[in-house]
C-alpha cells in the first residue's frame, strides 16, 4: 500500500522544497546543494541510453559538460511507501550536454529515502524526453 501526498498539504511541503532544491542545484551548479539532496550512493539515468553517479554528475556541472539555462517542474506527484518516496512528473529545460542541445521537455521519476536524522534524499532519478 501507499499513500498519496498532496504537495500543498504540510507532509508535501517538506517534498515540495527538495523538488525545488534539485532544480535550484541544478541551476546554481551548486555542490553543497548536491551533497545535501543526493543520497551517497545516488544514480541517474538520463535519456541519452547513460547513467550517472553522484561524483560524475557533480564533475559534469563543474566541467561545464552540462550547462542549463533553464529548469522548471511541473504536475508533480508524490506516493509515500513506507520510508521511500516515489516522486514523479514533468520538467521543462534549456540547456547543452557534452555539446549537445538537450533543452525540452521531460517526465521524471525520483525516488527517495530517509536517512538518518528524519532527511530525505534522493536515492535514484530517472528522465525520458517526451
């Protein structure tokens, strides 16, 4: 069983605010942001038939191999598992990978777990260009 949380309710906002944390982290290149959102042994798989861990995303930001201009979410659900969150819905983006134009639009899925101390980390993201 889950249980379906609405973002405006006071249980959503705490998700609401890391779904603007990755975003903002995202945007700013911001590696303290990163450390505090993404769970150690995070990964994400990205359109482009690849994936990623934590330290490759962060060396891409900082190489400049990933540039973003833009970056918004859109119709975001949540449904809670027991200590995991599923978190899903769509992004909208402007920017380059490795040279290439990646800008467009996404549904995304992230999953989440809470750590010690009652944090929630995002543990592994997924992205599909729609």
């Amino acid at each position: 069983m889950y249980e379906k949380i609405d973002l405006n309710s006071r249980k959503g906002k705490q998700f609401k605010e890391l779904d603007r944390g990755w975003v903002a982290a995202y945007l700013q290149g911001n590696p303290e942001l990163f450390s505090r959102i993404w769970a150690e042994g995070f990964i994400f798989t990205f359109p482009f038939a690849q994936f990623n861990n934590k330290e490759q995303e962060l060396a891409d930001l900082k190489s400049g191999q990933l540039i973003l201009e833009s970056l918004s979410t859109a119709n975001v659900t949540l449904k809670l598992y027991g200590k995991t969150v599923v978190m899903a819905g769509r992004f909208t983006m402007k920017g380059e990978y490795r040279g290439r134009n990646i800008s467009g639009e996404y549904d995304y899925t992230n999953v989440l777990e809470k750590e010690l101390g009652n944090r929630w980390q995002i543990v592994a993201s997924h992205a599909a260009m729609v």
